[in-house]
C-alpha cells in the first residue's frame, strides 16, 4: 500500500468480504459497492474467482483501481473447474453457481478466519452456502443482488403462483396469460414477463427456477439485503418486500451513487478529479466508437448492446441487422465475438447490409458503455435489459427497445415499457420489418414522448443519490451498520 493507503487502515476497523456471482454485470455492480465501503475507511477484501480475476486483471485495470481505493485487496477462489473445462463467464453461468455451492465452503471458511472478517457482503445466488458459514463464525451476513427487486420479488412469489395454480407456464400458447398474485406488480405480467426460468424451454444453463427459488429465499434470513435500485423506481415492490426481510438498503443507481461520492469525496481532498475511473470491464473496450459518435447528429444514434452474456443466432442476427439498416436511422451496434451462436463469415454479409452499416453504421467488440449512453449524440438503446444497463440508460435518460434474453430480462422490460413508460418491449419477436418500425417509433414518432418519461425518470434517479435522496440515507446508514460489525 502507498502511504495513503497505510493511514486509511490504520483508522479501518470493519472488514468486509465482498464475494460478487462470477459474471460482468454483478462483479462490476459488487465492485461498486467495495468502493462505496472503502471511501468511508471501511476495509475490503473482494473475493473473485481465479476465473474471473484473471479477466479482471487484464482488462478491468486492478492497479488504478487499487491506486484509487486504497482499502480494497483482492483475493481469488477457485471455482472447482479446470481451465480446459471451465464453462465461461457466458451462459453457463449456472454451471459455475451449482459447483461453488457445492464445493467452495472449506476454501471460503479458510478466507474468514484468516482474514478476520466482521462481514460478509456475498451476492444471493451463493445465499445458504454464506448464511451456513456466517452463522458457524458469528459473522454478520448482508446479501446483495445485482438484479432488479421486482425480478426477486418474483422469484419469492414462484411458491405462491405454484399455489393458486397460476404456475407452472403451460407451452407457448399459455404466454399470454396474465398473472395476478404477486403482490405490489398485480395484473401487470403475462407468463413471458416472468424471469426466463419460469419457462418450460428456458434459454441458457442457468440454475433452475428451483435453485433460484430457494438462493432468494436464503436472503430472507441474512441480517440486510443491498439492492442497486432506487425507492422512486421500484417503491411498491419494494413495500411487499419489506414486510418480508428485516432490513433492505437500496442504494442505486450504484455506478452514479459512486460517480458523485467519489468526485466530493476527491475534492474534499483536494485530488484530481478520477471518478469515472471504475470500470470493472471483463472484456477488452475499444474506445473507437466514441470518435464516430462525436461526429454524429444530436440523439440520432441508437445504441444496440445486448450485454456480456446474450447470445444470438445468425437469423436473428440479420433480422435484427435488416431492421436497422431498412429503419434509416444511425446505429452503433456492440457485436462481441463469442454472442453469435453460429459463425459469420464476412463473405456472408447481405451487401445491402454491407452498405447501409458503412452509411450509418459503426460496429465494435466492447464499448464503454455508460458514456456511450451518457454521450449527446445517443437517442435510443436497443437492449438485452440486463439490469445494469437498464439503469445506465436510466440515468442518461435514453428512451428504451427492450429485446430480453433470459433471466430478470424478461420481467426488467415489461417494467420498461408498461411502469415506466421508457420505451417498447420488443420480447419474443425478431422479425425485420418489426425492428424496422420500433426503431422509427422511439426514435421519430413517440420521440418526444419518451424523452419526456425518460428525462423525468433521470431526475428521480439523480436525486435519489445526492444528499437528502433515499439511496443516499440509505449508503450512509449501511456504512453505520457495517461499522458497527467491528465493535
Ligand atoms: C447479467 C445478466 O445477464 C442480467 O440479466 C442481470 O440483470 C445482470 O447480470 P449482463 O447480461 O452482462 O449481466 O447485462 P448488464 O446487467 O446490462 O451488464 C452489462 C454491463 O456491461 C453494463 O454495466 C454495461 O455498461 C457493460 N458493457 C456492456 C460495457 O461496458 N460495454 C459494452 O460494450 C457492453
């Protein structure tokens, strides 16, 4: 440690173990939450799998972010795979969760005591296996979820559904049910705005809706659970939860909580002003589309990313593709190598495809995405609804096309669309004249209209985390809490 760093633990007492889901949005969301911690002197070791800190460590820049939160040390854990075998951070994720579950509890149990750790902020997909060792060592035990509270919600309301008959999801034809026992979001969600995992043919090797089920449930029993959501966003679901668990801190928009604690936090001190310098990225950015961005019309650019995990078929690939070019409007498109479940070989490519992207287009491997969305040129986001993105777009009051992969997608875009009013929920549909339309309805003719939503929205969001906001109290009494678990 730098001498900075020395002086900071010299006055650490409370020492958190923060043990994120090995997977881009939630390591980078954890991540965000260890530099919220050590900004207030409270000491943390971040526990990634060997797997993950590898990537982490090539592409996420560990040395300025060591350099810039000094209390943070990492640690790594093996998650029971051989690297000839091991699944990825990619759609197998499930694979990885079911052998940490199983096999991680002597290595973790190793890592608290040594470490002497008064805390454990682990993510609820690893639930029994933290609360089992918290409880064993006498540690204090606070679960996080990088997901939205209505996608937990609905998780804890599976028993309820399977109850009332409501459950299980019948086949195709059985979509367009609506459901109504789930509390705080009745009436609102057909069988395909449930998380993908409700469904009999879900996409990916996820855990099954089962294992989700119980993990969630685990969370009821930790002492508090950390959300990266806002009071304004999600407050009737939240009001359900609440009667529930015993203590819940929402404290996001995470990434723009830190952005405006750390630049104050960096002025008090009298430092340059490095706030956005934590990025936590798993893959390699490539800084080039913001070049091409500069030179484009004001909000005339949708922006097209499907997160780190969605995978897609060369069909939907093109449909998707056609959609885009036919609708005219400017498009830069986030193609990461391995999303694309068949090969595409250039000579391959439609030449009217060819020629519209040369026009309009700008294709990249990995952008850095929340100043892409935050950028002026930026008009709409073609989106996967992964959460962290979601609240990106959020915050920069970009309007949203919602084409859900799996997971908490499902249910992020009905909100989207049907609460929020931020955009049109695309779901289930990959149809070229589709794509088409919806571009030029958020885009041209409902334009105005969800700018409007989207910049209301914004604001909520903002004031949510500056000083008197809820997220804000809320940080700030999490902080009291975690310090009080070194007394
Ligand atoms: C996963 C799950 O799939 C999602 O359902 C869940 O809500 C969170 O965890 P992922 O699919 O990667 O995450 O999506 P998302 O939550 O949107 O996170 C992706 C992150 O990668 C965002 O923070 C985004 O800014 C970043 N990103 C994405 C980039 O920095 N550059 C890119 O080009 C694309």
């Amino acid at each position: 440690a730098n001498m900075k760093g020395e002086e900071n633990l010299g006055a650490v007492v409370a020492h958190v173990l923060a043990f994120p889901c090995p997977a881009q949005g939630h390591v980078n969301s954890m991540l965000k939450v260890a530099a919220l911690l050590a900004l207030y002197d409270v000491r943390v070791t971040f526990l990634n799998t060997d797997y993950v800190h590898k990537r982490l460590a090539r592409f996420g820049d560990i040395d300025t972010l060591v350099a810039c939160y000094p209390t943070i040390q990492f640690k790594t854990i093996s998650d029971c795979f051989t690297e000839e075998e091991h699944p990825g951070i990619g759609d197998r994720i499930g694979d990885v969760l079911n052998s940490m579950n199983l096999h991680a509890k002597p290595l973790l149990r190793d890592i608290l005591v040594t470490e002497k750790v008064t805390c454990i902020i682990a993510d609820g997909v690893f639930g029994s296996l933290t609360n089992i060792l918290a409880r064993e060592l006498g540690i204090t035990i606070l679960h996080f979820r990088a997901v939205s509270a209505c996608s937990i919600w609905s998780y804890l309301c599976f028993p309820k559904l399977l109850e009332c008959n409501e459950l299980p999801i019948r086949g195709d034809e059985d979509m367009d049910r609506i459901i109504s026992n789930t509390p705080g979001m009745e009436n609102l969600l057909r069988c395909r705005d449930l998380p993908s995992m409700f469904r009999p043919n879900r996409k990916g090797r996820l855990m099954s809706i089962e294992s989700v089920v119980f993990q969630t449930q685990q969370s009821l029993q930790a002492d508090a659970f950390i959300l990266n959501t806002f009071e304004d966003l999600e407050i009737p679901v939240l009001s359900q939860m609440r009667l529930h668990f015993p203590k819940i801190f929402t404290i996001g928009p995470l990434h723009h909580h830190l952005s405006l604690r750390k630049s104050a936090a960096n002025k008090a001190a009298s430092l340059p002003n490095d706030a956005n310098s934590l990025k936590g990225n798993l893959f390699q950015v490539d800084r080039s589309c913001m070049v091409w961005l500069d030179a484009q019309p004001e909000r005339s650019v949708i922006y097209v990313s499907f997160g780190s995990v969605a995978l897609i078929t060369r069909e939907e690939l093109l449909e998707i593709w056609y959609g885009l070019v036919n609708s005219k409007k400017r498009f830069l498109w986030v193609m990461r190598p391995d999303m694309i479940t068949e090969k595409v070989g250039e000579d391959q490519i439609p030449v009217e495809l060819e020629e519209g992207t040369k026009d309009r287009g700008f294709v990249v491997e990995w952008t850095p995405q929340d100043e892409v969305l935050r950028h002026k040129a930026i008009g709409g986001f073609l989106t996967h609804s992964g959460w962290n993105s979601t609240l990106e777009s959020i915050v920069a009051g970009v309007p949203m096309i919602c084409w859900p992969y799996f997971a908490d997608q499902q249910i992020n875009s009905r909100f989207v669309s049907e609460v929020w009013k931020l955009g049109l929920d695309m779901k289930d549909v990959c149809d070229r004249n589709i794509v088409e339309k919806i571009v030029n309805d958020l885009m041209v003719h409902r334009k105005e209209e969800f700018l409007k939503s989207a910049q209301k929205m914004a604001t909520l969001a903002h004031n949510s985390v500056i000083e008197g906001g809820s997220s804000y109290s809320n940080l700030d009494d999490l902080i009291h809490y975690i310090k009080s678990t070194a007394l």
